[in-house]
C-alpha cells in the first residue's frame, strides 16, 4: 500500500537536527515554555510577516482562544462554512454561541464571498471562513464584507499554512489567523499544536494570556483561560522542519500541479482542484471530485492506492448540530460536493513514478466504473 501520507521520509531527511533539537531540550529540562516556544514564535510571525505569533496547543484551540479573545459567547453567531472538519463549528458552538453555515463555492471548496453578507445579523459577532485544502478563501471580499458590519476575521488556517493570497502570506489576511501543527498538516508536528497570528497588539496580550490559563504574571489572572499551550518538545521539531519548509511547498505546489497535468491527460472527467488565479496552494489534501466517489474509492483501495473522504458530511449534516439553528440558507453546494470529493496521496515526497501509478489506477477505476453505469 502507498502511504496516504509519507512522514517517514520527512524525518529521514531531517533526523539528525531533529534529534539535536530534542536532546537540547532535555537537557535543559524547560518542557513547558521554553525558549524554543519564543524562538519559534518569533520565526513563524516573521515566516507570515504580522507583528505577533502565539503557539498553542493545537488547531482547534487556537480557534477556541481566538474566539475568546474577542468575547464570543453564549447567544452570539459566527458565520462559517459547513465544508470543513468538525473543529471549525465546534468551537463556536462550545462558547454557547451558533455558527451560522455560508454556503460554498463548488470549485474551489471555499466558502463563497458572495453569500456571507445576507446571513449577517444583529447577533453575528465575527466571520471565520476556512483555507480549505490548502488555499485561501476569497479574503479581500470577506474583508471588505466585515469592515462594513465592523466585524472581526477569524481565518481558520489549519491546512493552508505557507500558502499565498494576492502575494501575502495564509495567516497574516485577516484580524486573527489560526493554524495547526497536526502531523500531517503541511506544517506538522510530532503531535498536537497550533498558533495565532495577528497584528493587533491588544488581541495579542489577550490570545497569550488566554492560552496560559488566563494570567498575565503568575497566579494572577486578570481572565478566564484554558491550559493552551505548546510543548517545547514539539516547538523544537518545528524548528528543525522549518528549515526544509520553503522546499516542502515547492514541492506541494509541483506535486499537486503535476497530479492536475497528469489527471487532465488522461481521465479527463475527473475533476481537478480549481486553484484561484491570486492564490497558490500548499496542498494540504489533493482532493478531485467525482461522480462515483465510493466505487472508485473501493477500486483504487484494491489497487494499494489508499484514499480519504474530507469531508462526508457537512457540518449542516451532523448529529452534534442539530439542535443548533445553523443551516438558515440553502446549503446546496456542500451537500452536492461533499458526495463527490475524494483525497488522493500527497506530501512533499510523493515521488514521480509513484503518482504515474496512482494517476494509471486512477484512471483504470474511473473507466471500469463508467463501463459499468453504461
Ligand atoms: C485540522 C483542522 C483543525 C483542527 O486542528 P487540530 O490541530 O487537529 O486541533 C481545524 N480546522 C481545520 C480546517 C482543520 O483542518
């Protein structure tokens, strides 16, 4: 079976750094906040160009204590999209607030800018959209939509770190910018983790305090926080993968273009991501759409190639939301992709002949399964 995604050779590549890093932090024993939490924090906000990194826990609690930070709570909304992972509405609903579901747009999987406007209303209290599979929503739009209803922009990141908007950084687009650290995150670590970008120097202090249980000296504490922090285990690994990283979206970027020229070529009714003209991708998935999703899933598992589903059910769908009011609008596109999408092996190591195979079985399945509909 290929790998659906190849972490193995990621750390060969890297193992020698990462290990110095890791014995560096044994030895001096700060395991939690230590200097390699600043030291990574500093390279990210550079790497992203804001003013203020805050590393965290993981994805979903930097969404948790993004939204803290701008006091969302019970009886508010937060207008989001029902097509991505389950952590994205989840937050919003454990704050005692709605997360208020924009519909897609079909293409490029990304809530669709146009919509968001008529679901503002006088309880929305910020607009959070998501970089899905890599690549940015439409952020100027939403910006100009939030500005006018002077509202917040929460960018739920988690699978576009490094990519670009307009020449800009994922992260740096918007009031906050959230990203995770889980392993096979274009960024991953070697377990949980996350962090918080923006430029706002009064939402920083609150964001770090918020992470640290809420104080801002010890035992002290001026707010409600949680226990959000990065271990100075994994900020250390981050630091060793940082260096290769500029290498890594390269290469996602010539993966993923490679997978559309090779898919085009020869099983031209499946559809290929539609990458935006102002946005490049860092692949977080490759994910194609198409008409018989399950039975070329089955085909293609037969063959060795493993695949995966994000997402089967969009969050209008899920049991956990249904005694929310969160689908007021016709949610049309992210029922009909979500039968259609289908993630095909990925990562920065994906050697060449091994996507000709996956392409070659992918095309077979696709034939075979046409044949049979015929
Ligand atoms: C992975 C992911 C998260 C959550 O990140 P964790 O680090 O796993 O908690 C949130 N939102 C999206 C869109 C994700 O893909």
């Amino acid at each position: 079976m290929i790998p659906f995604i190849d972490l193995k050779a990621q750390y060969r590549a890297l193992e020698a750094d990462i290990r110095a890093r890791m014995d560096k932090v044994l030895e001096h024993g700060q395991y939690v906040m230590g200097p390699e939490v600043a030291e990574l924090e500093e390279r990210l906000a550079a790497y992203v160009g804001v003013r203020h990194c805050i590393a965290a826990s993981s994805g979903t609690d930097t969404l948790l204590i993004a939204m803290m930070a701008l006091g969302i709570g019970h009886g508010d909304e937060v207008i989001t999209t029902p097509f991505t992972f389950i952590a994205t509405g989840e937050m919003i609903a454990l704050l005692g607030a709605t997360p208020v579901f924009v519909d897609i747009e079909p293409r490029t999987c990304n809530i669709d800018a146009s919509k968001i406007e008529a679901a503002i209303g006088p309880r929305t209290r910020a607009i959070m959209p998501v970089s899905l599979y890599g690549q940015c929503a439409d952020m100027d739009a939403i910006n100009a939509i939030a500005a006018r209803h002077k509202l917040p922009v929460i960018e739920d990141a988690a699978q576009s770190f490094g990519a670009t908007y307009k020449g800009r950084r994922s992260c740096g687009l918007s009031t906050i910018g959230s990203t995770s650290f889980f392993p096979s995150k274009p960024l991953g670590a070697y377990g949980d983790g996350g962090a918080l970008f923006t430029d706002d120097d009064a939402l920083a202090k609150a964001m770090r305090e918020i992470r640290a249980h809420g104080q801002d000296r010890r035992y002290h504490h001026p707010r409600i926080g949680i226990n959000g922090r990065l271990d100075t285990l994994q900020a250390a690994i981050l630091l060793a993968k940082l260096d290769r990283f500029d290498w890594e979206v390269a290469r996602r970027q010539s993966v993923g273009n490679a997978y559309s020229a090779k898919i085009a070529a020869s099983c031209r009714s499946v559809g290929t991501p539609a990458i935006a003209s102002y946005n490049t991708s860092v692949y977080a998935q490759y994910t194609i759409q198409l008409d018989d999703r399950d039975e070329i899933a089955r085909r293609l598992n037969q063959a060795g190639v493993p695949t995966a589903v994000h997402y089967p059910l969009p969050l209008q769908r899920q049991p956990a939301f249904a005694v929310l009011d969160c689908a007021r609008t016709s949610l049309v596109e992210a029922d009909a992709v979500a039968a259609r999408v289908l993630s095909l092996p990925m990562g920065p190591d994906l050697e060449d002949e091994v996507q000709d195979r996956i392409v070659a079985s992918l095309c077979a399945a696709v034939s075979q399964s046409e044949k049979a509909t015929i």
